[in-house]
C-alpha cells in the first residue's frame, strides 16, 4: 500500500483478534482502484520478542513486578522466569473464566493465568495489554505508510469477540478498547470508530470470500451450509451458516446455535505435563516453574512436537522434546545424554485424543440440532480455522469422520489468521449475516394478580395501587427467545405501567431489570435456575410532566402509574445491545444502562470528550452509532 491515501476519501480498516492464548492484528486500505480480497489484507508478522508469527501471546508482565524490566513486556517478550498475566481477556466474561478455572490450568499457562492485579479491573487489565498491542501496531504503520499518512487517515477497528461473550462483556471489550487507545497517547484521526464482530463470523468471512472470488461457486454455491470450526488455543466454537449470496456480495445467516467447549490445544499441554508428572516424577517436578512453564524451553519445543504429529505415517518416529532434568536416567523415553524427552507416536496419542474427542462430539451436535430443527442434515463442508486447526493430527482424524458423514473437510491456508483477516475484510465491505440466531431467552421479571395454583406465597405482596389487593411479582416475560432469528432490524418493544409513589418518582429515577437465560427451556420465575440479570436501565422522569398519568392517594400518599415503553435493539451494528426508552410518544434523553453496576456512559462517548490533556489531537476513536 503506498502513502497516497486522502482521509477525505478513503479509510484504514484494522481487525484486532485479542485471543484467549494469542492476539493477532491485520490491516487493508480503501485506497486503489480495484476491488479489495483477502489477500489484499496484511497481518503484522513481526512482534517484539519473537520470530515471524501472524500472532503474539496474550500474556503481560508489568514492569512494577519485575526487576529485570523497565517496562512492560507482553507477548513473545515475556520470560518464563517472569512474574505475568494471561488468559485475561476471559475475565471479561467471569461466566466464561469460571468454566475454566481449576489447578491444573496453571502448568500449562503459569501461576498468572486467570489472574488480575489488585489494584487491576478486568477492563484495565486487559486495556494495559492492548495498549502495547495499539502501540505496537501504530510504530508498525507508521512505518509501512508514514505516520502523517496514519494520523489523516479515519480507522475503523474491528475487535473480534466470541460468539458466546456475554453482552456485558461485549460492552466491556469495546470500554478496554477505548481504555487502550487513550493509554496509548496516539494520534487518531477524529473519524476513527470501533466495532465488534463474533469470531465465527469474521472467519466465514475469509474462508468463504477466498474460495468465491470472482463468483466462483466451484466449492460453495448459495444455498450451501457451512459449518465454521474455530479451533483455539483455549476453546473450540462451532457455528453453522447457509449461503444467501455470492455476487454482487457475499450473503450469509446463521443456521443454528453455535455451541463451543473447552478443548483448545492447550489442553494437550496440559496433558502432557501431567504426563510428564507421572513419567518422570520428583526429576521433574523439583523443576523451577521457570524451566517447565510457559514460555520455557520444554513448552516451545513441545509446541513444535504438537505441530509436526500427524504429518508422517510413521509410528514408530519419536518427537524430541528439550528438558534437562540432572538426576533423570536413560529409558525409553528419556535421553540423558542429549537432555530430551521421547515422545512416540501412542503418548502423543493419547494427549490429543481426550481433545479430538471433544472436538468430534461439538460437530456432532450441530448436526443433532439440525436434524432436530430441520428434520434432515444440510451441512455439506467444514471449515478449520485457527491455530489448532492447522494439526496435522487433528485434520486427519476430523477427515475421516467427515467423510464418514458425506461432509467435506476444508483447512484453508492461514488457518491461524483467518479471523483475524476476515475481521478486516468484513469491516471493509461491510459484510455481515442477515440474520443470527439469538443464543439467550431475554425478557423482564413482572407481577401479576397471585394464583394460588401457580404461585409460590414467597413472591406474594399488597399492592397499593389495587387497593392492597395481593399480588405476585417474580413471573418471567421472555421476549425474545433462545434459537430466535435476530436481523438489523430486530427490536425487542417492552411497555409496561409501574405504579410509583410520586415523592419517590421526583427524587430518584427507576430502574429496570432486563434478565437472559441460556437455558433450553426458557424459566418461568425469577428465582428459577438459569435466569440471571443482564442489564439495569435507569429511567429519569425528571423531564416528565407526572400530571399526565393516572393518579390515586393510597397510604397517604399520592401515586402515580407511570407508563413507559422500553426497546431494546438486538442488531446494532456497533455488536451490542442498544437501548431506548420513551414516555408519551417522547424519548427520554437520560436513559442509562447498567452491565452488573457498569455504566455503559464511556462506551458510547463520543470522541470529541476523550482529549489526552496534555497530547493535543491524540483522540480515542468513538464506538459506531449508526
């Protein structure tokens, strides 16, 4: 891309991947004449600390914590003798951070992992890292197409997240992002936005515009549906898409509820240390953490091990794996005068099949719920992106089970970077699903007149409003229901009439709950197992004339029932949830949402309120209101 590029007529588009294990960023221009493809999106190769790699881990060390560094190190920069943090970006999601906390998780990743400083938030946490990512990527542009062309070109960003993140944590990604960019002090053009796209998403993107271009439908014709398997280094999402479009533009809708698992490839690492354990004993765990955790020397070489099993035919080849341990002696899997471990063929095996397995089952239950859903399978190729999709082991074993069930089994080249690419191209040409299919019931908590042969009297009360008539409050309202069909255009319209003293309505604003479920089976009361609080919407009826709504004096005092209609926008294309709230036909200028005590204020704040003081014009790019 050469430095031409007019900020009044052209954009950079830049795709974040910030992983559970690593964290990878890519880069394409509106710039040129012709029509942009996937191989007009660069990945940054070069990261400090390490060789050419489309990634850097998603590890930190804080510079306060280390004595042998100035500053902070993240990435391939950290030593394992170093004290750091990482898998961080899950403790945006402590749903998601709780499924994956217990002790052995540890060996594998270090005594950081899922861990936070305690001065630290979640999102601050996970801001200090990407600031040296954005930092990082800044310099790198900088010098690829000058910094003057940088700071006068509009950015768009384009994080990817989960498709299973919570829409707190969406919301919180967006704030860490932000975070970030203003920690950097960086230059950004005023115009630059961020935005949010599911990682399933970003990866049809790349898998399916590759083999299509041209309107070529040679692998993939519309109406074809595609399962996108994105295997990870801690999980595995799977999601299922049917074809709508090819030309002009490619169009694609989720066909099911994608399902995920924790079955990431450093998983096997974690069976091989465990191997490891009960190979070699006191030899080796008497072994400074240093030595056997991550970033040492025996993990980089089993990482190499991991790579290259599956690709010979051979079983009787050994894997070498380096590890000097003084008081070991030589056997069958261990050389003492070399100093490394002998992996063969069946312990590797063994590592990678509990793995595998669980891998084969979460494909077989897409199928399942096709099955169920449509009456027959459609799917009719798999795609592996990610990392640990480019196992040579894995793709084996995964093509013989697809072709056990007529599917075609596809690992596109660069399968660790197709996300982080198809992030960008989507931003580029504005590519998203028609429609996805909401993975939550959401809805309200309401109250009704107590029946005594549905409710419980621990929900009971006297409502003032009809003359102390009794009352049960608890009883769920789902709106919008798990397995739903969610566009652009979804809007979940909630009206309801809160009766309210009208001293309390004056003094405060009233807030209301909005609950999710992941339940199958939506719940039916509040207190039921599953249900849990999303959200809490503050309304202010400080501009509201209360004399428009019906009134009545009980207990003394004066009540008002004060209507109101709530909206909330499922298919925002910033990539969370919109509100709005409007009382007689007017919109309530004040409407706030709360993520569990979280204002979601700074994530929708504009850019011309985030100056950095005493850097002028270094600017936090905006959240997308369109």
């Amino acid at each position: 891309m050469e430095g031409t590029i007019s900020s009044s007529l052209h954009k950079l588009i830049i795709g974040v991947d910030f992983g559970t294990t690593a964290t990878g960023i890519s880069w394409v221009s509106t710039a040129g004449a012709h029509v942009k493809v996937l191989d007009d999106v660069h990945c940054i190769m070069n990261w400090p600390g390490g060789n050419n790699s489309c990634k850097t881990p998603s590890r930190l060390a804080y510079a306060n914590n280390n004595e042998s560094i100035n500053a902070n190190a993240f990435g391939f920069e950290v030593k394992s003798y170093m004290e750091s943090f990482a898998w961080m970006k899950l403790l945006l999601d402590p749903e998601q951070a709780t499924k994956f906390d217990d002790p052995s998780l540890t060996k594998s990743e270090g005594d950081g992992v899922l861990k936070r400083p305690i001065n630290k938030t979640p999102v601050e946490l996970c801001a200090d890292y990407l600031t040296e990512v954005i930092q990082h990527a800044y310099a790198y542009l900088s010098r690829t197409i000058t910094a003057e062309v940088l700071e006068a070109t509009p950015i768009d960003f384009w994080f990817t997240v989960p498709a299973v993140w919570s829409d707190k944590a969406k919301a919180d990604t967006l704030r860490a992002a932000r975070y970030a960019a203003k920690q950097a002090k960086l230059r950004w053009h005023p115009d630059s936005q961020l935005f949010l796209i599911r990682e399933p998403e970003a990866a049809a993107v790349a898998t399916v515009s590759a083999l299509t271009q041209g309107g070529s439908q040679q692998h993939i014709k519309v109406g074809d549906s595609i399962l996108i398997c994105d295997c990870g280094g801690g999980t595995v999402d799977i999601t299922t898409y049917v074809i709508d479009s090819i030309t002009p533009k490619l169009a694609f809708k989720e066909l099911l509820v994608g399902t995920g698992g924790k079955c990431g490839s450093t998983y096997i690492d974690r069976q091989f240390l465990e191997w490891m354990e009960d190979m070699f004993g006191p030899h080796f765990t008497s072994l400074p953490p240093a030595k056997r955790g991550p970033a040492s020397a025996l993990m980089k070489s089993f990482e190499t091990a991991k790579l290259d099993f599956g690709m010979s035919t051979d079983i009787k080849k050994y894997y070498e794996v380096d590890c000097f341990m003084e008081e070991a002696h030589k056997s069958h899997w261990y050389d003492d005068s070399e100093w490394f471990v002998k992996l063969h063929y069946g312990d590797l095996k063994s590592m990678f099949d509990p793995v595998v397995d669980k891998i084969i089952a979460l494909l077989q239950s897409q199928l399942d719920a096709e099955r169920r859903q449509a009456g027959q399978v459609t799917i009719k190729t798999v795609f592996l992106v990610g990392g640990f999709g480019e196992s040579a082991y894995l793709n084996a074993v995964l093509h013989k089970w697809c072709t056990e069930h007529k599917i075609i089994l596809m690992c596109p080249p660069k399968a660790q970077s197709a996300i982080v690419r198809g992030a960008a191209l989507s931003g580029l040409h504005n590519i998203q699903p028609t429609s996805r299919r909401s993975r939550l019931h959401y809805g309200w908590s309401c109250s009704e007149a107590f029946d005594p042969m549905r409710h419980d009297e621990r929900d009971a009360y006297l409502d003032p409003w009809y003359n102390n008539g009794k009352r049960a409050t608890g009883n769920m309202c789902w709106e919008l229901s798990k397995g739903d069909l969610v566009d652009e255009t979804t809007k979940v319209d909630f009206g309801f009439a809160e009766p309210v003293y009208e001293d309390f309505v004056k003094s405060g604003s009233f807030n209301l709950d909005l609950y999710c479920s992941s339940e199958d089976d939506a719940p039916h009361y509040l207190r039921n197992y599953g249900v849990h609080k999303l959200a809490s919407i503050s309304l202010n009826y400080g501009i509201v004339d209360l004399t428009c709504f019906e009134s009545k004096v009980a207990n003394g005092r004066r009540m008002r029932r004060i209507c109101a209609e709530v909206a909330v926008h499922f298919g925002h294309r910033r990539g969370v949830l919109v509100f709005t709230a409007v009382v007689n036909g007017k919109e309530i200028g004040a409407t706030e949402v709360n993520f569990n005590g979280q204002s979601t204020t700074d994530v929708t704040e504009s850019m011309s309120n985030m100056d950095i003081g005493s850097n002028a014009g270094a600017l936090t790019p905006s959240c997308a209101q369109q």
